[in-house]
C-alpha cells in the first residue's frame, strides 16, 4: 500500500522520501560500519576526528579508508537502489543503468573527460582565487580549512608508491564514487528534478549543484558542478547511467594514475596545470571549449536519431 501510494505522489514527495532513505541508511551503515571498523582495527571509532589530525600514521588512514568505502556504499550506492525499487520495482530500469552503452558513446565519453582538462583546470585556478568580503572573514576561514582538510586526506590516500596501493585508490576514489554519486545525482536526484520542472537542462544544473556542494570543497564547486552537469548531459542525451559513470570513472582515475606516476618520477605536474594561466597554455581552454561542443553536439544528435531507429543492439 505505501509503495503504491508513494509511487503517485508528486515527484517533490518522491524527493524527499528518497532525502530520508539517504539519512537513514547514512546513519545505520555508519554505525555498523564503526562497530566492524572497531573489531578490524581495534581503536574507538569515536576517536575518528582526532584521527584525521594524524595522516602521518598508516592506521589512521587505513580506518578513513575503510570509512570512505563504508560511505561510498551505505550514502551512494545503496539508497538510491532502494529508493528505485520502491518507485518503480525495477532499478535496473529506473536509474537507467539496464541499457549497455554503444561502443562510440563509450569512445565519446572519455574524450570528452580528456578533452575537458584544460576547461576544468582554468575553472579550478579561477575558482581557488575566490575570496569573500571582509564581513564574511569567518565563512571565508571556514571555507579555507576545509579545503585544506580535504586536501590533506586526499594526499594521504593518495600517498602510497606500490602498486597494490595504487589498486586500492582506484576503486576508493574512482571506481566507488563513480557508481553511487551518478546513482544518486543522476540517477535519482535528476530524474525527479526533471519531472518536479519538466526541464531537462534545469534538472541537470541543479542536480550538477547539489553535486559539487555536496563534496564541501568550495574552492573547487564550479569546475566540479561543470563536471556534474557534463555528467547529466552524457546521461540525458547518451540515455544509459553507464556513460556518466564511465565518464566519472575516468576522470577520477586519471587524477590517481597520474599522481602515483608523479611520486615515481614517471610524469611531471603539467596535467593539472595544463590551459592555466601558471602554465602559459591558456588558448587551449579555448580548444577544449570547441571539442567539447562538437563532442556533445554528436551525443546530442545521436539520441535524435535513436529516437526515430530505435535503440541499437546490445
């Protein structure tokens, strides 16, 4: 009865129910999750903020490993699956994620990534310039701490030079949050917004913004709520979950490859610099921005035609 109820109320209704799913299997999956993480690593998992002030110690970053994944599943992953089999029955179907993308999406989809370096590295250096007025000097503290917290542990986890380390980060940065960010902003929290608004391109941004702020790295939210709404593009026009979680996955691993190459000597720093004024390479913005164009403007077109074809094999 309740199923059948929430699925006719309107799609604010939806929203907020799938809020409270979000909330609640947060808070259980984090306290089972400090129970487990207690019995593996024998420390009281209420001692995790102190913990975060001694990236130094291996044991400490281990646990925020183990936190990091226990989150990435019980916030990202598991809600969102639970909130589309009550909506619909069929989360394969819901979110999207039952339709094997094309070959030429896939191909599509890491160029993009690729192709939006420059972009999204502009956006980040004019982004970090940001600064508040002097009456608002205590959000623009708070701001700049947790950005540097959030960077430290970035650093931590991404601090180790053996190969099995590197396969570790791949599936905690890349791999996890591919999957349940993309089942919940797009999956979930896009499809409603679309259906809330009746606007695609609406539900996209906003979504995209939920997105970025959600990751509290302020002087990063609009390079990575441009991500978000490429994300959205690739699911709306592309009409398969798997091309932004492709997409995702891509862009974080190529972030922890490239540094484990960095520690190794194997590359320089000029990934992350490249189309920044730092780096002299400003006009390739401008090269991303025409890729970039032509790249959705096919996505785009492809899904005209598929509307008219049908959806091709596989």
């Amino acid at each position: 009865m309740f199923r059948k109820i929430l699925r006719e109320s309107k799609p604010s209704a939806q929203l907020f129910f799938s809020a409270i799913v979000l909330i609640v299997c947060g808070l259980v999956i984090t306290a089972l999750g400090m129970g487990i993480g207690g019995v593996i690593f024998g420390v009281n998992m209420g001692e995790l903020e102190k913990m975060m002030q001694d990236l130094s110690n291996p044991q400490n970053v281990a646990v925020l490993k183990f936190f990091q994944t226990i989150q990435s599943v019980g916030v990202f992953i598991v809600p969102p699956v639970l909130v589309a089999w009550m909506l619909d029955g069929k989360p394969s179907v819901y979110l999207k994620y039952n339709k094997r993308p094309h070959l030429t999406g896939v191909i599509v989809v890491i160029a993009i990534i690729f192709f939006s370096n420059p972009l999204i590295n502009w956006l980040n250096e004019l982004n970090s310039a940001l600064r508040l007025p002097g009456w608002l000097h205590s959000l623009q503290s708070w701001m700049e701490n947790s950005e540097d917290q959030a960077t430290r542990i970035t650093e931590a986890f991404l601090a180790g030079s053996s190969v099995s380390s590197l396969l570790n980060n791949i599936v905690i940065i890349a791999i996890l949050p591919a999957i349940g960010e993309e089942l919940l902003f797009r999956g979930i929290v896009q499809r409603l917004l679309k259906q809330m608004y009746g606007n695609s391109h609406v539900a996209i941004w906003i979504s995209a913004a939920l997105f970025s702020a959600l990751h509290l790295q302020f002087f990063g939210f609009l390079p990575r709520m441009i991500l978000g709404a490429m994300f959205g593009y690739m699911l709306e026009w592309g009409g398969t979950l798997w091309l932004p979680i492709i997409g995702h996955f891509v862009n974080n691993a190529t972030a922890v490859i490239a540094w484990y190459l960095n520690k190794r000597g194997t590359i320089g720093t000029s990934l992350e610099k490249t189309g920044t004024q730092a780096d002299g390479s400003f006009y390739l913005v401008l090269v991303s921005l025409i890729f970039l164009f032509v790249f959705f403007r096919y996505l785009y077109l492809k899904r005209e035609v598929d509307s008219y074809t049908g959806p091709g094999p596989g």
